[in-house]
C-alpha cells in the first residue's frame, strides 16, 4: 500500500514540475495570450504561486516563484520516497 502512495505522490509530483516548466517557457513566449491549455496550465500552477509570491516578491523583474516552488516541490518528493 505503501508503494502505491508513494508512486502516486511521485506521480503528482511530477506533473506539477512539468506544468510549472509549460508556464514559465509560456511566460517568456506568450505571456498575454493563449486558449485553453495555456488557461489550465495558469490554473493548475498559480494556487502553489500564490503562497510563495507573497513571502518572495518579484527583484528586478524576476519572479522566482517556480524555482522556489520546484525546489519545494523535489524536498516534498525525497522525503515522502525516504518515508
């Protein structure tokens, strides 16, 4: 039981990571338009966002908030896979 967890947090992991990947590449490419993957993909990411871009606001133009949300993301998944 325990393994079926651990793959499906792995597996949930993973997406999130790609999904954060799609936002930023569409942010440097498209960043105001797009139809409806491009809607999900804000969607689907922006409620991890959030959180982080209140505590770490944007320097210089940057918004380092996928980075940081990925590094939270690969700790979560090395503790849950040592658990």
């Amino acid at each position: 039981m325990e393994s079926v967890l651990v793959n499906f947090v792995r597996l949930l992991i993973t997406v999130v990571w790609f999904l954060l990947i799609a936002r930023v590449v569409l942010s440097w490419t498209n960043p105001m338009g797009g139809g409806g993957v491009v809607a999900f993909i804000y969607q689907a990411t922006e409620p991890i966002l959030a959180p982080i871009r209140r505590v770490l606001p944007p320097t210089s133009g940057i918004d380092w908030s996928p980075l940081v949300a990925m590094l939270l993301l690969g700790v979560v998944l090395r503790i849950v896979v040592r658990l």
